[in-house]
C-alpha cells in the first residue's frame, strides 16, 4: 500500500529549526495505525518537488499549508489538477485543514477567510457519537460545503469540521499529526511573529483544558485507506 504525503507547509529557518517538518509528522502519526503502508514523503511548498504521478501511489494525503485555497503559489493549480485526478482514478485522498479546505473549494464547495480569525490551540469537535479535543491552526475554514458530502465533524467556532464524500475522500480541519510538545513549540517561537502575545498565550491556555490523543483519528483514518485498498 503505497501512500503519499504531499507537504504544502513551509518551515521556516531559522524559526522552526529542529522541529519535525509536516510531512514527517504525518507518517510518524499514522505509519503506526498502518504498518503495511509505504510512505513517500512529497516536499511539495519548502523544496519545489513535483506532484507524484497517479501510477507512483495508491492513496494519498494533503498536508495543511500556511497558504489559503485563494493564494496564487507555484503549485496550487496543479493540486487541484492532481485532486481532479485522484478522484476520477479512486485513489483514495485524506486531507488535513489546508487539505480539507483544498478539496472542498476544488469539488464543489468554497473555503474562505473565517470572519472569526486566526484560531490556534486545542478545541472540542463533536462526531456522531463523541466529542473528541483536537490541536487547530487556521484563519480559514470551508464556508459551503461540496455536493454530495456529508459534515462527519464540527465545534461552535467551526461548523465544517470534517466531511466525508461520496467517492474515497474524506478530510478534517484540525491537525492530529501535532503532539501538543509540537504544536506548544511552534506557538511559543511564533510570538510576536505570527501570532500576538494574546493569541500564542490563548493557545498555551487551551492546552491544559483540553485532553487530545497522540494517536488521533489515526486507527479511523487507516481504515479508510483499507477500505479501499485492502
């Protein structure tokens, strides 16, 4: 089973030296949940590399990005080019926040700057049956949602947590590849940088409130991908 994990992150240097990159963070996250799983890690945004090519994979994940559904980066044409073609293939996509926003706004739905601004720290997401804390970092969210996909996840702030469609895709706005060390780092050296004194120390606060698996949606997700693939 051979997945991809596009990285549409920058890491910027010498910000975030010495912390994981999100492509590795991904593996690291769910490689455990799917030890039958070969992973090629794709340094799509930081280094340029080119997208895979569909015979090179058999499903794949979409990183979150500091960039926006609306940026005009080098790539973000040929993304939604390469989701086009995911889907008509049934290769099987997961996507995480950018990722989500990405495959919404490219099948039909639109994501957008949130009225609510920047949101970071941990929140509680309600599913069908559980309410589950999760680390976010976003100023966007998916304002309408794609036809024929169903919200499988949201919180108060984020009424389009998650969705699931109606051919082998699915997405979530939060981050489960972030360990609260991580996401608590970044935050920290982001002050005064990316974020105000308020909204890092908000972030810290949300943490300590919150209880967030280090393997989240990490079992769910790699059944996903048997589903399909198996």
């Amino acid at each position: 089973m051979r997945i991809a994990v596009l990285d549409l992150a920058g890491h910027p240097l010498p910000l975030l030296e010495g912390l994981s990159r999100s492509g590795e963070l991904i593996i690291s996250w769910l490689s455990p949940a799917l030890p039958e799983g070969v992973f090629r890690w794709y340094d799509v945004e930081q280094n340029g590399e080119e997208l895979p090519n569909l015979n090179t994979f058999d499903g794949v994940v979409i990183s979150g990005s500091d960039h926006g559904v609306y940026d005009a980066t080098p790539w973000n044409r040929l993304v939604r080019i390469f989701l086009l073609d995911c889907r008509r293939a049934g290769k099987p996509i997961f996507g995480i926040c950018f990722g989500h926003q990405m495959m919404a706004d490219t099948f039909g739905g639109h994501a957008e700057n949130a009225k609510i601004g920047v949101s970071v720290g941990a929140r509680a997401f309600q599913f069908s049956e559980s309410s589950q804390d999760a680390h976010v970092w976003h100023k966007d969210q998916v304002t309408i949602v794609p036809p024929r996909a169903r919200i499988t996840a949201n919180a108060p702030y984020c009424p389009v947590g998650a969705l699931e469609y109606d051919f082998p895709a699915t997405s979530v706005q939060f981050h489960p590849e972030y360990s609260e060390y991580q996401l608590c780092e970044i935050v920290r050296r982001s002050r005064d940088v990316f974020l105000s004194s308020a909204q890092a120390d908000g972030a810290i606060e949300s943490f300590a409130q919150t209880d967030v698996k280090p393997d989240l949606m990490a079992q769910e997700t790699a059944a996903f991908f048997r589903k399909y693939l198996s």
